[in-house]
C-alpha cells in the first residue's frame, strides 16, 4: 500500500508568508507570546495596537500547524449551547461568554477587512447538518436559543438542506449567517503580516525551551538566545509541548484528516454548496466539508495517528465524498493533509493564569478560528490589565484531564468507540452516548 504524499492545498494557494529570522542574543521587551497561531498573533496584534513592545516567538514557520491547515471554517460559539453556559456560569457570566464567543466570526471579518488581509474570506453562513432526526430535535433547540439571543440562524428542512448543500443525507440542519470561510493559511500569514506593521517582532524556528521567573520578570530560553518580559502569554494549543507540562495535561491531541478534490467542473458546481456556505455535520465523529475559491470539495474527519499514512488511511474520507456527493465520482483527490485539534474534557476553551503576568489561551474544540481570534483579544485585554470581570470570558483553574498520561491510548479508543456509535446509528440503531470528548 502506497504511503501517501501529505500536501496541504492551503499551501499551494495561500501568498507567500513574511521572512522572519530565529532569535539570537538577549533581548528584554514588554511581552512575549510564545506560539504565532490565530491566538498568538492576534493577542501580539492588539497588545501591539494599544502600545506595547511585543516579541512572539514560534518553534514552526508562520502557519505550519493548526492555524495554517484547518478547515477554514468560521463558526459562531462553542460547542456547548447557550443556555447550558448559563446554567454553568450564571445568566451573567454565561451570557456575557455566550455574546463574546458568537460574536467570534465579528472579530475575524473585522480584522480581515480592517487589516486588508487577502484570504478569500466569505461570510455565506455556516451549516449543521443532521444526520438524525435526534440530532434534528437538538440543532431546533439550538435555533431556539440562539433566536432568543438575537442571532442570526435558522432551523432547516431537509430540503433546503439538500439545496444549500447538494447533498440528500441529511435530514435537515441549521443556518448560522454569522459564520463563513476563510482561506485559513493565508488569514494567519496575514495577520502576522499586520503584527510586523505593528513595529512587534516575530522570530520563527525559535522553541521557546525554559520559562524561568527573576527579579519579577519572566524569562525564555531559546536555542540561541533569550528575552524577558513582565508579560508571557502561552498560545500553543494543541501543540503545547515541554514549555508548560501542567497545560499540556489539561487537553488531549486529536488528530484531524482533510482530503481536496481537483477543481470540480463548473457543470457540477452548481449541484454542492452553490451558496458558497461551510458545513460540519452532527455525526460523533463529525464531517466538515466546503469548496475553495476554485472549486474544490474539501473534506475533513477523524484523523490517523500516523505519521506516514498510508492510501488506505484516507479511503473513508473518500468514501465520505462519494456517498455525500456521488457526482464526484472519478474526480480526482489532489491534496492530503491533517493536524492536531485541541479537545478539552468540558468542551470550552480554557483562558489561564499561571502566574503574575503568565497567561495561557488553549482548547478550542474545532473551533478555532473564530475562537483562537477572539482568545488573543481577551488575553491581550487581560496582560493590558483589564479586570476579571470585563473580559467577557471566564479564568479557568488549571485542571488535568485524568489520566492524561493515557489520553493517546484513550483517543484512539474513544475514535473507535464514536465510530461504532455512528455505525450503529447509521444501520438505523438509536444510541445514546455520553462522551467526554468528540473530535
Ligand atoms: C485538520 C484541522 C482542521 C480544523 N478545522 C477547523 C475549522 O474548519 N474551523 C475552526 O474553527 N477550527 C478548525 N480547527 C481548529 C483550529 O485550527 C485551531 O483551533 C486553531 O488554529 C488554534 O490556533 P492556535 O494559534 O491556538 O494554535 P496553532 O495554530 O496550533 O499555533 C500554536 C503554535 O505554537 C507553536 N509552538 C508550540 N510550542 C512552542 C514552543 N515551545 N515555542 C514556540 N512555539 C511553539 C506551534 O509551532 C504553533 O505554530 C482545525 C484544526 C485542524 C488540525
């Protein structure tokens, strides 16, 4: 079986990225960011606006991990519904988290506009097919909520799912008008192009090694150099590695697979996705999909563990194509690539403290696009020194997933057990499942 050759399209496509050096000697500065994803250079970008001296550091290039080979996919909130972060946190807390994360989209087609980012940003809307008729009792209370906040979503029938999307599986859905597509790599190099503008420094192929505290100060250790800052904040999500060991434990590593089709001929485009919408459906293991600016059918699910994937890795991605758009048929798969999602067990991202001036924004479940964008702005607001209280977003006690040492073992399980659930499912089974994580 041939190993495949892992491209991401979005790197094919994306503009070139700025050239930024490792850094060498010892620096002092305002703040340092280690990690230059959406949540790093957006939080180096408004710390850089509202005046501060910012360095970032990233171990990678600019969008060599999540943030450079997601989906693309805008979507408004988190995973948990509305009214179920009220009843976690109050009506206050709750609500003021719910209007901060679904405005996430907001930020995002701000700042790209704001900055002159070209990324092939649409703000079609985002789908939420069902794949079930329980799942469809689930998306009608989920309009419900979001109608009663004000939003901008609607429940559909399985015929206007069928004609937003092309495809006759489902059996109806949800339409969020607040989210869209971005063409993810392009969206983070430009924004750290729009951080070099700032005067902010960005020093990439540069692991942040050892954080030590001196003279209250905070210092990082690099290869070959060193900077000190009062304020370090920690944006490595799913890639967190030995920089912060007690982080690393509050979230397990998923991975997550994407395959893209040649251009699809203008003759079938008509028949998927004709309004330009992104759509991630209701399965445990769930299936995102939407078209790039030529036409393409990208496709994304549950990853594999392997480095080196082999075709027969990918053949139930390809199968999810065929049977959602059986038109593709002998369309050729052009590009094959995936990455590490962030899951953590309450489904929420986590905002941290970790000491005087040591903050953290990981955990997106998915979501990162939006989520990642608007956790920089909070972390940013709170290193300017905003209170508690005014970020709209609630500090979370550093907790470890239990058993973390075992969360490899435990993910790899817990994709065969969901993919069992969505088997049963689909042969027509009821199945009720609780899980902590789904990827
Ligand atoms: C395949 C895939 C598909 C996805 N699809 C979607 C989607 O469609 N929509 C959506 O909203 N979300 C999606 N996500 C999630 C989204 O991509 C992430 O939540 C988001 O990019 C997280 O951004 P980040 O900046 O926090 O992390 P990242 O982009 O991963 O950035 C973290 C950076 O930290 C660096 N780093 C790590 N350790 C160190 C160190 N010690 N020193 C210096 N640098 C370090 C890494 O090199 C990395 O560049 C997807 C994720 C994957 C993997």
């Amino acid at each position: 079986m041939p190993v495949l050759k892992l491209q991401s399209l979005w790197s094919v496509t994306a503009p070139p990225g700025p050239v930024c050096e490792p850094l060498s000697g010892t620096q002092r500065t305002q703040a340092v960011v280690i990690g230059a994803g959406y949540t790093g250079l957006s939080a180096a970008l408004h710390l850089a606006e509202a005046g501060r001296e910012v360095v970032v550091l990233e171990a990678a290039e600019i969008g060599e991990r999540a943030s450079g080979l997601n989906g693309g996919q805008v979507i408004p909130g988190v995973k948990p519904d509305p009214d179920v972060l009220e009843r976690l946190l109050g009506p206050y807390a709750g609500g003021r988290l719910v209007a901060t994360t679904g405005a996430g989209p907001d930020l995002v087609f701000e700042l790209i506009a704001r900055l002159g980012i070209e990324c092939e940003a649409k703000r079609a809307g985002w789908i939420q097919p069902a794949t079930s008729e329980a799942a469809l009792v689930q998306l009608a209370r989920r309009v419900e909520q979001w109608l009663r906040r004000g939003a901008a979503v609607s429940l559909l029938s399985r015929s206007e799912v069928l004609q937003l999307t092309g495809s006759a599986l489902y059996r109806g859905g949800l339409l969020d008008r607040r989210g869209g597509t971005v063409q993810p790599l392009a969206y983070v190099r430009g924004l750290a192009q729009a951080v070099l503008r700032t005067g902010a420094r960005i020093h990439t192929r540069t692991p942040a090694l050892r954080l030590g505290r001196r003279n209250g100060s905070w210092s990082v250790e690099t290869p070959q150099g060193s900077v000190s800052a009062p304020v370090v904040i920690i944006a490595t999500n799913a890639y967190t590695d030995g920089i912060s060991e007690e982080l690393r434990r509050t979230l397990v590593a998923v991975p997550s697979f994407q395959v893209a089709t040649a251009p699809v001929p203008v003759e079938l485009r008509s028949t998927i996705l004709p309004e330009g919408q992104a759509a991630s459906d209701t399965w445990h293991l769930l299936r995102y999909f939407r078209l790039d600016a030529s036409g393409r059918l990208i496709l994304g699910s549950r990853g594999t563990f392997s480095q080196s994937p082999h075709l027969r890795d990918v053949q139930y991605h390809y199968q999810a194509v065929h049977e959602l758009f059986p038109q593709l048929k002998g369309i050729p798969f052009e590009y094959h690539w995936g990455g590490l999602v962030a899951m953590t067990q309450d489904q929420l991202p986590h905002l941290h403290e970790l000491g005087p001036g040591l903050l953290a924004g990981l955990g997106y479940n998915g979501r990162g696009v939006a989520m990642a964008t608007v956790m920089g702005r909070v972390l940013a607001r709170r290193a300017l020194g905003a209170q508690v209280a005014e970020l709209g977003f609630p500090v979370s006690p550093v907790l470890p997933v239990p058993f973390h040492r075992l969360s490899g073992v435990g993910a790899r399980a817990m994709i065969q057990y969901l993919r069992a659930i969505d088997g049963l499912a689909r042969l027509g089974g009821r199945v009720r499942s609780r899980v902590p994580f789904r990827p």
